[in-house]
C-alpha cells in the first residue's frame, strides 16, 4: 500500500520495542498531546504489531495541527491490519493490566494469551495462573467479542473441564454480560478508558438494575470466588452484591409528588441561605443522586435510616444529617447540581451500554430516571 494511502487510514496504536512485543502505544489525536507522547517514547520504536494484527513493519509518528496525529509505515508495502482505532489494543492494555495486578497479588506462574486456536485477535484474553503452591491452573477470560448464549455457554462448560476455576470478564462489545447478570446475579465488566498519552484499564460489576460503576482494577482483588469489586461482598459462600443502601424501584420514582422540590421554601431555608433549625426535607432525587458518591464510604446508620424514612415520604430530616454549620444556599444548589449532572452522566453512559444490548425495557428505565434527575436539579 503505498504510503499516501497510509496516511488516510489514521493508525492510532502500534506497539513499542519490536513487531511481536505485547506493549501497546497509544498516539493521542491532537497535536498538543504529541510532543507529550514523544518525549514518553524518544527512541520512537514503534511497529505495526503483529498482536495487533499488523504486518509487523516500523511505523512513524506523525504531528499534524490540521488533522488528527496517527501512525504511518515508514516504508509502504502490504499491511493486511484491519483495526487502526484508537481502541485496536485494547486487548493488549487489558492482558498486560490483568498480568501485572495478579503478579502484585502475588499469584504465580501468570501467563498471557492473546491468540487462541480458531479465534481472532481482539476477540478474547486469557490469563492463566496458579494459587496457594497448587499446581493446578486457573483461568481469566476477558471476553471481548461478541457472541451469543449458546456458544457462551458451550465455552464455559468447555473451559470449566479444562481448568481448575474459570472467571469471566466481559469487554464491551461482548453482549454476554446479561446471561452472566441472570446466572450469577453480576458480572464483572472491563474496559479501557483514554487518559493522556495511554488508555486506563477499567472494571466494573454489573446489576441488572443498576448502571456500572467503573473503576480502577487497583481497587478490586482476586479471589477464590472470583474478582472481589467494592460492590461485591465476600462471604464464607461466595461473592454476593453489597447491600448498601435502598435502591429507589422506578415505580417508587415515579410515586414521588410534584411538590418535592429542591427550592429555597421547601427546604426551610431563609432567603438569605442561611439555615436554621427548622425542618428539612430531603428530596428522593437528592437520594438517588447521592448513590454514586455514598457507595465508596459506610454511611452512619441513623443517616441511612433516615434516608430510607424520607425516601418512603417527606418525613423530618434531623438537621445534623446535612452537618453543622449548615451549607448555604449556595453550596446546596451547586453541591446538587454537581451530584444532579454526576448521576445523569452515569446514567447516560448505562444508556449508551444499554443501547448495544438492545434492552428496551432497561433502556426506558434509564431514561425515567434521567427525566427525574433533571427535574429534580435546581432551577435557575
Ligand atoms: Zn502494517
């Protein structure tokens, strides 16, 4: 291919140190970021991967200010690699990521593989290790590409033959992670996300009822019973959903009166902001926003009765539950707005992962409670 023609093909990932090395580069697209990048990678190594599907050939970094920076082949010739994107090594920043948190949990004998026979590249990841001085071998399958329930039930029932114990991580294409949300009651979701010059690896559990929660994978660990999240529980059984506080059912949403407000009068606050002594009443929006902030710190028991109580109706908050001094109006407009835009940005990117599922039903809960929380912020 000649070498104009490379230029069209905007290669954003090569590896660095040579064609079959595992070490995923990532060239940001705007040229600010550029000078960033080089001077991360001076020798400037980079390949056409051959784990990236690539024809293995040097690749330079190109700056541009008018369009966006990419790869190009230093020499043209014949590249037969499909997938250029930005996300086109992904699995490579998830198998190398998966390596290294299991190595520093000290498991052993930690081994990566990102071919299979039969399979494409990008479509799984397996890390395969031992624990305890066992000899036997466990399993880690990040499961990236798409496939359905039948052939994902056939591979577990395969892979759990073969291995000593079998987790699954599911990519986010995969669309397998409902069936895993029905057998299990989660399923361990992983991704990367685009952060400076490299892409961050991501976990998170899914609920059938709640949007993920993305995380780093430094937070979670590795257990008998399989990656042990924040939002899980570890008991002497297994790993179960961690109770945390009541989840709003969006027939309980939509009981809410009209007259729940966030405004000055409602509040009992004076004009002024000042709060006083008087009664509070604590919106269920406020509730619901609130989730995401409350899920990473234990929250007091009476603070977490109260809210139950308030959720049920409009019942009288003591005032200490907002602190003392009390905020202003101000801060309780701003601190609203900021949880308000907090839960509607989490909820769109359910909604965005929720549309490549095609869940209508869950698609339309998501969008009831977007509704909600836009209601329930401050209005001007
Ligand atoms: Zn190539």
């Amino acid at each position: 291919m000649p070498i104009e023609e490379e230029d069209t093909r905007k290669v954003q990932t090569a590896v660095a140190g040579s064609p079959g090395a595992d070490r995923p580069v990532y060239l940001p697209m705007d040229a600010a970021s550029y000078d960033h990048f080089i001077r991360e990678y001076p020798s400037r190594d980079f390949y056409c991967g051959t784990l990236l599907g690539g024809c293995g050939k040097k690749l330079s970094a190109r700056k541009y200010r008018d369009k966006k920076c990419h790869f190009a082949h230093v020499v043209s010739g014949q590249c037969r690699r499909v997938s250029t994107n930005e996300a086109s090594a992904d699995h490579l920043y998830i198998g190398r990521a998966l390596a290294a948190w299991m190595k520093k949990q000290k498991y052993k004998n930690v081994q990566v593989r990102y071919r299979q026979r039969g399979q494409s590249l990008r479509e799984l990841v397996d890390i395969s290790y031992t624990r305890g001085g066992s000899p036997r071998r466990h399993l880690m399958r990040v499961q990236l590409a798409r496939r359905s329930k039948t052939e994902w039930e056939r591979s577990d029932t395969e892979l759990h033959g073969q291995w000593a114990g079998v987790q699954w991580l599911f990519g986010p294409d995969s669309m397998l992670a409902n069936w895993q949300v029905d057998r299990q009651g989660y399923a361990i979701r992983i991704q990367c996300r685009p952060a400076g010059i490299t892409r961050v690896v991501e976990v998170g559990v899914q609920f059938a009822d709640a949007p993920v929660e993305w995380i780093p994978l430094s937070r979670c660990r590795m257990t008998a019973y399989g990656i042990h999240a924040p939002a899980l529980e570890l008991t002497p059984t297994g790993l179960s959903r961690l109770d945390r506080e009541p989840r709003p059912s969006p027939s309980r949403l939509a009981e809410v009166p009209p007259s729940v407000s966030h405004r000055a009068q409602d509040v009992g606050l004076s004009p002024s902001g000042e709060s006083s002594l008087a009664p509070v009443i604590a919106p269920a929006a406020d509730l619901l926003v609130r989730k995401r902030r409350t899920l990473e710190r234990p929250k007091p028991v009476e603070s977490h009765h109260a809210q139950r109580e308030a959720l049920a109706g409009l019942v009288r908050v003591p005032h200490s539950i907002l602190g003392a001094p009390g905020p202003s109006l101000e801060q309780l407009r701003a601190e609203d707005d900021r949880r308000g835009t907090e839960r509607v940005l989490s909820l769109l990117d359910r909604l965005d992962q929720i549309g490549d599922d095609l869940h209508l039903d869950q698609l339309q809960k998501v969008l009831r409670e977007i509704a909600f929380c836009e209601e329930a912020m401050w209005s001007p």
